[in-house]
C-alpha cells in the first residue's frame, strides 16, 4: 500500500496531511512544508511503506508528485556459518 501525503495550501500558511496520521501538520513556510513531507516520507519507507508525496499550488494545480519506495527490510540470519541451511 501507498501512502499518501499531501502539501496543500491553508489559511495563514500551508499543512501537510497524509493517511498515516490524524490532523494536519501546519506552516507557515510552503518549503518547511515540503521539507516535513519528505521526512515523513523517509520514516514511512524506513518503515516498509512507500509513500507518494503531492505538493498543490494555491490554485489547486499539482506543482509535483514524488514517489519515496519502501526500503527493503533486512532479515538477519543468526546462525553461524556451519549451521547446515534448511
């Protein structure tokens, strides 16, 4: 599943909003915005879920659209080298 999280414009500034969380991140700064979506980003893939990041203008016109994919998680594998594999 993609998450999706959403820079849009807002009364006094602008809010970051996504599914992964409930209520609005709010700013003053459209790039503080970006800046927060996209660590948000990196959390999620850091997590195993990508994330699509929209950035609207005030107009409502999509000013970009980033895709942040999942990172591969890691399984360790415990067993020391001459443990016969299964």
């Amino acid at each position: 599943m993609v998450r999706e999280i959403t820079v849009i414009p807002a009364e006094g500034g602008w809010a970051v909003r996504s599914d992964g969380f409930v209520g609005d991140m709010m700013f003053l700064s459209g790039a503080k915005a970006e800046r927060a979506a996209q660590r948000l980003a990196d959390a999620m893939a850091r997590s195993g879920e990508s994330a699509e990041i929209r950035i609207l203008l005030r107009d409502g016109a999509v000013a970009g659209r980033f895709l942040r994919p999942a990172e591969p998680r890691v399984i360790s594998d415990d067993r020391s080298p001459e443990e016969p594999r299964s």
